[in-house]
C-alpha cells in the first residue's frame, strides 16, 4: 500500500481547502469558496473513486485483525496522513496534517525534526473544532495580559505573540455514575444571655446522606507537558459541538501526542467527581455545621471517549523559566500564571515611598506651624 499526503480539495478550483474557525465550515483561499463538511467529504469520496480507476492498488487492505474493518481503514488512512515531529531539546512530540509543515515546538520553541508517521492508535474518535482563528486569539490575549500592570512589556510583543499556536489537545473524556455516602454529626448552635450568664446549647443529630450521581464529559488532558491545572482553567467546553474526527479539522493546526493513558487519569477524575458528591451531599443538610464528617465513593459504570478538544497555547520564556498560557479555542476563556515584572514593581514601591514621605512631612511641617 502506497502512502501519501492526503489532500482536500476544492470542488471548484482543486486547490488545497482549510478549516475556517471564523465559519465553522471549509474554505478556499484562492477561490473564497465555502463548503461544509458534508459537501467536502462528498466531493472527496467522489473524488477517490475516480483515482481509484487508475490505481488498482488503492483501498486495498491488509488481513483483517481483531478491530473491525471500518476501524483499521480508520487507523490506517490517519496514519498516511499526519506526521510526526519530535523536539530534541524538550522531548515534545508534534503532530500536524502532512500538508502542515512544523517547524518549532509549541512549548520551548525551539527547531523540531520530522520523525515519521502517527501510529494509528492515537487516531482520536471525536474532535471539538476551533471556534475562532489567530486573529481573534491574538486580540483576547493581548487585552487580557494588558489589564495586568506588572507583567512583562514583551509578553505582548509581536515576536511573541507570533509564538501562539493552534493545539487540538488530547482529552480523555469520561462518562461515569457513581454513589457516595456521607456519614456524620449535624450540630445546630444557640447562645442567648440571662442575667449575669451566657448560654449554649448544642444539639446533635446523626447524619447519613446518600447520593447517585451521573456524568457526562469529565475532561482530562492527556498530555505530560501540559499543566493540569491550566487545562482544568480554561474548562468548560461544550461537547454539543464535537464531531466525529476527521483530518480535515487538523488542517492548518497542530495537535499534541498523548503520553498518558486514561487508566492514569482515572484518579483524578474520580478525585473531581467524589468532591463535587461531597458538595451534593453537604447541600442536602440543614444543620449550622458538620463534624466527624466521613465520605464513601465508588464508581459504578464506566466509558470513554478520546477526543482532541482546541487551544490556543504559548509559552513566555522569563528569565529562565516557561510560562505558559492558554485561551479555550471555543469560548475565548484565557488562563496562566503571569510572571511580576521586578523592575515595575520597584518603580510603583519607590513611588509609594515617596508619597508617604511627602505626606509625613507636609502633615508635620502643617502640624508643626499649627503649634
């Protein structure tokens, strides 16, 4: 079986089509044509039985193994049609579309390499697509970071900014029901004064509470490079817009590797799901206060879904250490830390000290001539 670069094309002009986030459809930029997905993946299918009349090897497969048919062809054409770039200075593996040139590391960016292929088994089964384009993304960041007075004038700088990158970042989305008990002491408190004395009274109940909760689209990332938290940051996505995967969405952007199974992931999720329980649970008593408080949890039923849900990522290299930041591609949301510019903040501490001390000798000097 041949590999090559998977194109999509125009149904009007042929040339090469991108996913546009601004109209959530398919457009040429030599034509301005628009399309939606269906009418693409038609004209592709079209398109492919023509080929195929003049390459009798096309669509052949291997032996069939224990996935199904339609899955291998699945795994097999997202392996001929991505690439796979490799970062020496950090180990950050890059994947983007073969007609998606890399050429630095979202994260350190420094040059990467091309390794190769994608092996088939990261091939995800559903994707968000990114909501709005660069453009968009540069604005929101920049009049987030521009509110924040101490951080570093080149944070917003066009070399910069010119780092920020479109990611699909890989997310293992779980669906589970779980049940929680929680078994403790319910006090209700009340003091009132007679005569020269104070009084309290205290009344305790025992408390046991149940709940059976379901959930839908517990997000974990499933990248080591990136910080959990910040993910966690930029939540929520809505998933009423997730679609199954297609290449065409990578079209233009990057997409990052996982690196940790869902089996590893499953703590914290669980970790999430119990807590919020927790708060279920507190929200069903009416007592003043809870003590000897315990929880039970378990996770009842189980699934699934890997899927590449859009980011718009860059990091800020600040005297030696990353910084990253992080905007939702769908709802705009912006996280990260921002690092204090030192020399800002001794010029507003200097002009604080110089207030006060002005202010300390014109009141001592009217003070002074008041006496």
């Amino acid at each position: 079986m041949t590999s090559e670069a998977k194109q999509f094309h125009c149904p009007n002009c042929y040339a090469d089509l991108k996913f546009s986030p601004g109209q959530q459809n398919f457009a040429c930029e030599y034509c301005r044509s628009t399309f939606t997905e269906a009418e693409v993946l038609a004209f592709q299918r079209k398109y492919e039985e023509q080929e195929a009349q003049y390459d009798p090897y096309r669509g052949q497969m291997p032996p069939a193994g224990q996935m199904d048919d339609a899955e291998r062809r699945e795994r097999e054409r997202f392996q001929e049609e991505t690439n796979l770039y490799s970062c020496p200075s950090c180990g950050a593996e890059i994947i983007s579309d073969a007609n998606t040139a890399a050429a630095f590391c979202y994260y350190c960016h420094n040059p990467v390499i091309l390794k190769g292929r994608v092996d088939g088994m990261y091939r995800p089964s559903m994707v968000l697509p990114f909501g709005f384009d660069k453009e968009m993304a540069v604005d929101k960041f920049t009049t987030w970071a521009k509110g924040k007075f101490f951080a570093p004038k080149n944070l917003t700088s066009s070399m910069q900014i010119e780092k920020l990158t479109g990611l699909y970042v890989p997310f293992w989305v779980a669906h589970s029901t779980t049940a929680s008990r929680m078994e403790a002491i319910g006090e209700n408190v009340r003091s009132w004064t007679s005569g020269n004395y104070r009084y309290t009274e205290t009344k305790s109940y025992q408390v046991i509470r149940d709940a059976r909760v379901d959930y839908k689209g517990i997000p974990a990332d499933g990248s080591q490079k990136i910080e959990d938290q910040l993910m966690e940051a930029i939540e929520p996505f809505d998933y009423r817009q997730a679609r199954p995967f297609n290449m065409a969405y990578l079209s233009g952007f990057y997409a990052d590797k996982y690196d940790v199974e869902k089996e590893q992931v499953l703590p914290r999720i669980q970790q999430r799901m119990y807590a919020n329980n927790g708060k279920i649970l507190d929200a069903s008593t009416h007592y003043q206060r809870l003590v000897s408080r315990r929880q039970f949890d378990r996770t009842d039923t189980l699934s699934w879904d890997y899927m590449m849900l859009p980011v718009w990522f860059m990091t800020f290299d600040y005297k030696g250490r990353l910084w990253e930041y992080a905007i939702n591609g769908q709802s705009g949301k912006v996280a990260g830390e921002l690092p204090i510019d030192n020399k800002k903040l001794g010029i507003v501490c200097a002009l604080v000290g110089l207030l006060v001390a002005l202010l300390v000798f014109f009141g001592g000097y009217l003070f002074g001539g008041a006496g």
